[in-house]
C-alpha cells in the first residue's frame, strides 16, 4: 500500500499542485451501520481517515486543507450526537496539537460562535493559537459552519463597517465581500472532494466555491484514505479550468 501511495504521489506535477483543497467528509453514520455499530462509532473511525489525509497533505506540500466538521444544520440531529460531534472535534483536536505542530501544520477554525458554548470557542481557539506560527499546511476547520451563515455575518461586519464610516458602499465589490467571509486571507478552494456517493455542497464554501473543481467518491469517509486522494488531486491535474474565458 504504501509503494502505491508513493508511485501515485511521484504522477503529481508539483506545478499543477491545487493551492486549497476542500473536503466534505460524509459517510461517518453509514460506515457504523454497514458493521452494525452505532453512528458515533463511525465518527470516531472518521477522525482516523481525517489523520491520514492531514498528514499526507503535508508531505505532498499542501498549502490549504479545509474539512467540513459541522455544519450548522447538523445541530437538528438527536442531542446525544450533536454532543458527541462537538466533544469529539475538540477532544481530537487537543490530542493531536503537538503532532500537528511537530508537522509545522497551522490550525484555524471556520464557523460562527453561535449555539456554542463561550468555554468551548475558547478552547478551541486556545488550543489553535498554539500553531499560529508555524508554516506548512494551513489546516481549516469548518466547525459549525454554514455558507449562508457566513454570508450573513458578512452582511452585518460590512453594514456595521458603514455606520462606523470605516468604509463606505462604493468599496462594496467581490473582493472586499471574500474578507468579511471566515476564509479571508485564504485562497477559493480549486478542489472540492465529497464521500459517500452524495453529490451536493450542503451549506459549504457556497461563496468560495464559484469556479472550484469537484470530485466525487461513493466510498464512505471512514474508509477513505491516501489512495484515494492522491487520485483526486491527479484527476484534478487533468481538468481543464477556463474560468470563463477561452484561448
Ligand atoms: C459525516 O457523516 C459527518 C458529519 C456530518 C458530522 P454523517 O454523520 O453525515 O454520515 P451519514 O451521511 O449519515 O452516513
Ligand atoms: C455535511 O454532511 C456536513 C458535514 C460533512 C459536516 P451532511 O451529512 O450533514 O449533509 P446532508 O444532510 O447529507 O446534506
Ligand atoms: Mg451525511
């Protein structure tokens, strides 16, 4: 496996390296039910493929890997997963600190406080602080995210920003929009990878993801691996990406 692994890493041109790969991460409750387990099971068997892929990224040079952790819809789920996912987000990402800053990986989280707890966002944000300034792979998570939530937060950021004459409606373009978004200072996505056979954003990067590529796998996320991303960013290579215009 791993001989696989390096021969599809060598078929990489590094000069058509994806800057931002993002990663709808679904599948967790149908792997657990395929073994007759319950759904947390699955999410926990999640973080282990989230590991792999974190760590590969890095070696492979990387600049931006965004997960999608929670999304703001998710909070409509039973109170007993609801509380698992958040705990278990948390939980994973203070257990893993030290490696991730031993792999010089700088965390951020993407989402809005809302709903969470001020004793959670603060250690989530502590326990992140801690790899402001290293500089690999800037692994994002998107944790209790929405898209439109998003937007509409961006919404008042610039409505709040007129008031306070710190800018005025004419600065009003795409660009300064993308920097009221939680991914300002990070580039739109170029590759958007979905598990489980469902081919749809889900709330996800809906601004960012204008003119992204997407690739879609039936496998479950649970048993997604190396393999299988080291085959996305290769079929990735071979996209013609004309963003409009032609030669
Ligand atoms: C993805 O797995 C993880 C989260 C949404 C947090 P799911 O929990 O959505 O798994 P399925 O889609 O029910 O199989
Ligand atoms: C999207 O997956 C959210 C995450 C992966 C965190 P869902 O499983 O919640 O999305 P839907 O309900 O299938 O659209
Ligand atoms: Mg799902």
């Amino acid at each position: 496996m791993k001989n696989e692994i390096t021969k599809l890493i060598d078929q990489i041109d590094p000069n058509r390296m994806p800057k931002h790969i993002a990663i709808i991460m679904d599948g967790n409750g149908r792997w657990a039910k395929n073994y007759k387990l319950p759904r947390i099971q699955g999410h926990r068997k999640g973080v282990d493929s989230l590991r792999k892929i974190v760590k590969i990224s890095g070696d492979i040079d990387l600049k931006y890997l965004t997960v999608y952790g929670f999304s703001t819809e998710n909070w409509t789920r039973s109170k007993m997963e609801v509380n698992f996912l958040l705990k278990l987000i948390l939980e994973s990402l203070v257990k893993e600190i030290d490696d991730l800053n031993k792999n010089n990986v700088l965390i951020r989280f993407l989402g809005t406080e809302k709903k969470l707890e001020v004793s959670y966002y603060k250690k989530a944000y502590e326990t992140c602080k801690k790899s402001w300034k290293n500089t690999g792979l800037q692994f994002n998570i998107a944790m209790n995210y929405g898209g439109r939530q998003e937007i509409v937060e961006a919404f008042l950021a610039i409505s709040k920003d007129i008031k306070d004459s710190k800018i005025s409606e004419k600065d009003i373009d795409e660009k300064l929009i993308s920097n009221y978004l939680y991914t300002k200072m990070i580039p739109d996505p170029d590759l958007i990878i979905r598990t489980s056979g469902e081919q749809r954003l889900s709330n996800f990067l809906i601004w960012q993801s204008a003119y992204a590529e997407f690739w879609f796998t039936d496998t479950l996320w649970p048993d997604f691996a190396e393999i299988e991303f080291m085959q996305a960013i290769l079929d990735f290579q071979n996209r013609d990406r004309r963003f409009g215009a032609r030669k």
